[in-house]
C-alpha cells in the first residue's frame, strides 16, 4: 500500500513536471482514472441519447438502410480521433481543442476554434436538456409540453451544476455510474429486444421501403438520415478537456479517446440495430402514422411499466450526459481565461480551494445553456435553430484542429508525445479532413424548402453568426494579446517527458 501512495506520489510529480515545460503550473488534483476519464468520453457521446433522440427522425427520412451511415460515420470520426490522440499525447492540457490549437498554429486561431466550440458546446447543453422533457414526462405519465420540457431541462442543468461543482473525484464517480446504467441497459435492452422481440429479417436493413424512387434516388434521403449519425459521434475530445486532472495523460487520454470511440459507437450500433430489427411496421414509421418508435417498440417488448424501467436508464444517460458536456465547456471557459483570452479571465480562471474545479466557469456554462433553454418559451423555431449550431459547432472546431494538425506537419512538426502515428499520420490526417469537409456540407445543406429561411438554413445561418461575431471580437479586442502563454511551437520543440 506505501509503494503504491509512494508510485502514485512520483507519478503526479512527473505529471506537475511535464504541464510546467508545457507552461503551466498544475491546478487541478489528478484523481482522475483511465476508466473514469473514457467514463466521462462515453457517457458525452452517450449511445442511448443520441440513438433514442433521433430514431424516428432517421428511421422516417432514410429507412432502415440508415443504419450503414452510422458505421460509415463512426469510421471518419475514428480517423478525427486519432489526429486528436497525437496531439493531446503532446499537449496534454486543460481544455482541449483551445490550447491545441494555440500550439499547432497560433493565438488567433486558437481563439477562433474556442470561440466556436464554446457556443457548440453551450448548444449542446440546452439541447440535451430540453430533449429529456418528453422522455420524463411519459416516465411520471405526463403529457409532454413545451413547459413541461423546460422545467424539465432547467432542473437538469441545476443538478449537472450542482454536481460538477463537487469536484474531479465525484464528478468520475458519477460519469462512471452513468457509464455502468448506460452500456449495462444498452446491452440489456439491445440484446433482449434482438433474442425474444425481432419482428423483421436482417434483410430489412437493406430494404429502402421505396423511399427515394422519384427521380433524385435514394442517397439524398440516405444522407439526410445520416445527421443522426453525425450527432453520435463525438465526445472523445471531452477526454482530452480533463487531462490536468488524469494521471500520466500522454498515454492515458488516447487510450481513452479510443476506447470512446470502440466501446461507446460499438454500443451504439447495437442498440441501433436492435431497435431497427423490432420495429413492428416499418413502413408506418416511414408514413409518419408512428411518430414515437421507440415508445411503441419498449411497450410492445416490456409492458407499460417495463417501459418505464427503461426510461429510467434513459434519464440517467441524458444526466450524464449534460455532466460530461457541462464539464468539458467549464474546462475550456477555465483554459481560455488562464490565458487571459476572454472578458471577466480572473473569476472564470479560479480554482476552488475545497474542490479544485473552476466554481465559476461552471456556473457560466449552465447559466448560458439554461438562458437558451428559457427563450424557448417565446421562440421555439429560433431556440431550435440555436441549439442545431451545437453538433455543426463542434465539427467545425474539430475540423479547424484537424486543419491546424495538417498545417504544422507542413510546418515541420513530428508528434512528440507517447502516441504516434509514424508514418501514415499524414494519410489519417487527410483523409480525417475530407471526411470533415463532407460532413459540414452534408449537414449544412438545405433539405426543407418549404420551411422559413431561418430553419431551412440554420446551421449555416447560427455558424456564420458565431464565427464572425468570434472574428469581430478578436480583431476589434485582440484578446490573443493579453497572454505570453506559449503559442506556435509544435513544430520547434521535443518534449523532454518523452
């Protein structure tokens, strides 16, 4: 027991050592596991929210062939993720894609890319929360309504601040708790739905119900069904925002980050075919006659009061969800004030002295979320356009890190950190950004002609919003100014802790 307080004690001295050549002095208490740090990973991704939240959109717009978009999806985002693990290896720093960004290019890039994520992840949050409205309602046997939704998100986001604001320690207790529910009722439900309650043929998920016979065919509808998919995968880098707080994190946050990726979309795809396979008509689903799914397929499988049991992991998985994203925002609002990057930098950088979290950050980053939330009682189209800029926000910076990883190869830059690609770094790196190009042009095409403009191209429209509003602010503020914290230098230094 002394030799393992005594390695744990070398092991964090090692790890003060390794931030100080990076620049900064440790904060944070590194009691952060690997299994409590990908915890924290998954449960942000979260299987069941993203697969439960969109079903019947993706399910009614591509058919069951829908399915192949969310391996097609998690592969390009696998290829993101790798990018992402060389460089977190290498600048194991609080905050993510924001000091990332300041090393592999430069200040003002790095301000654009934490601007952007900032308001994603702040979309993110509300829309999160508000999804869980219904979800809890059909629990306790209320009909769904836009307040009940709200009271419902509001609390939610009162109770995620409550708890990230108990520091690292209970945070990753209750990430892994979250992760323990999720993946058990995942592979419960998933498997019990695929043994006693398939309805159709696997053949079915080849089967397009004639959807896309006109004369566009059917891969316009197959990508529109996709966006489903584009909102699974992410959550990865939420493993990167904690590396203060994860012991040895050049090694520990790739691993994590992968194990996001294998355990959390592999547990996703289950889900989704099980579900897929025990639909009971498909073709009402496509009609729009069954615009609930899901409840359909758990009452049919479970009984009414089963039903209910399954929503209950539901909620936990919608919980701790909003613990993750609300953690990941407070870090990244916590690493851009260290930097003296942003207004009011002296309250949003201070750590806690009982906790050591960044008490106020995280207050920021539920205030904010919960204000979006509010407006959705007097604008529901504009409140729902925002909280859309939360997955293309993401994409966005995560492409912008991508590009900026790319450019400093260019520059000359070789990863330094405990995990390295070698050789076929470039291939991933360019192919991890033509999937992300294809992507953003996916999601931001306008599918529904018949709409307002400001739905039928909102994701365009709240992008453009957010990054000239970011890009006005850094060149009339120049922020990137106030800080001599190290910048552009990927391609200059060797890490000594390698």
């Amino acid at each position: 027991m002394a030799n393992a307080g005594i390695h744990a004690a070398e092991s964090n001295a090692d790890d003060a050592s390794q931030l100080e050549i990076l620049g900064y002095k440790t904060q944070f208490d590194r009691n952060m596991s690997l299994w409590e740090n990908f915890a924290l990973g998954f449960t942000y991704l979260s299987p069941v929210v993203g697969v439960y939240t969109l079903f019947a959109f993706c399910l009614a717009t591509g058919g069951p062939p829908m399915v192949w978009s969310y391996v097609l999806v998690g592969i390009g985002q696998f290829m993101v993720c790798l990018v992402f693990c060389e460089v977190v290896s290498q600048f194991p720093i609080a905050g993510g894609v924001y000091p990332w960004a300041r090393r592999l290019v430069g200040k003002r890039w790095a301000w654009m890319v934490g601007w952007g994520y900032a308001w994603a992840l702040f979309a993110s949050i509300a829309g999160i929360a508000a999804g869980c409205g219904p979800y809890l309602a059909q629990l306790i046997g209320l009909e769904p309504s836009p307040h009940i939704n709200i009271g419902v998100a509001l609390g939610l986001i009162a109770v995620t601040t409550m708890i990230n604001v108990m520091g690292t320690h209970f945070l990753a207790t209750v990430a892994m708790i979250g992760f323990i529910c999720e993946l058990g009722g995942a592979l419960v439900v998933g498997g019990y739905l695929l043994i006693f309650e398939r309805v159709q043929d696997f053949s079915v998920l080849f089967d397009t119900f004639g959807i896309g016979e006109g004369a566009g065919g059917y891969l316009p509808a197959f990508l529109a069904a996709a966006l489903g998919a584009f909102f699974q995968y992410y959550g990865f880098e939420a493993c990167g925002d904690m590396a203060e707080e994860t012991p040895n994190p050049s090694r520990m946050i790739p691993r994590a980050m992968r194990m996001t990726i294998y355990i959390g979309g592999g547990a996703a795809l289950f889900v989704l075919f099980a579900l897929v396979l025990s639909v009971p008509d498909i073709g009402k689903v496509i009609r729009g006659e069954d615009t609930d799914p899901i409840m359909t397929i758990l009452t049919n499988a479970f009984g009414p009061l089963g039903a209910r049991m399954v929503l209950v992991v539901v909620m936990v998985s919608f919980l701790s969800c909003l613990l993750s994203l609300q953690a990941a925002a407070s870090r990244l609002l916590f690493a851009y004030a260290r930097d003296n990057m942003i207004v009011f930098s002296g309250p949003l950088s201070r750590i806690s002295e009982g906790h050591h979290v960044p008490v106020v950050a995280l207050v920021v980053a539920g205030v904010l979320p919960a204000a979006v939330v509010c407006a959705g009682a007097f604008v529901q189209d504009v409140v729902t356009t925002i909280i859309s800029f939360g997955a293309i926000g993401i994409y966005f910076a995560f492409q912008m890190i991508v590009l900026a990883a790319l450019i400093a190869r260019f520059r000359g830059w070789k990863p330094g950190g405990a995990f390295k690609m070698g050789p076929i770094g470039w291939v991933v790196n360019i192919v991890a950004l033509a999937y992300g190009v294809a992507a953003i042009a996916n999601m931001v095409w306008p599918r529904t002609p018949d709409a307002v403009w400001f739905v039928n191209y909102g994701m365009l429209l709240t992008t453009l919003i957010v990054f000239t509003t970011g890009l006005v602010y850094m060149l009339v503020g120049k922020p990137y100014d106030r800080s001599d914290a190290p910048a552009s230098d990927a391609w200059l230094i060797s890490p000594r802790y390698v």
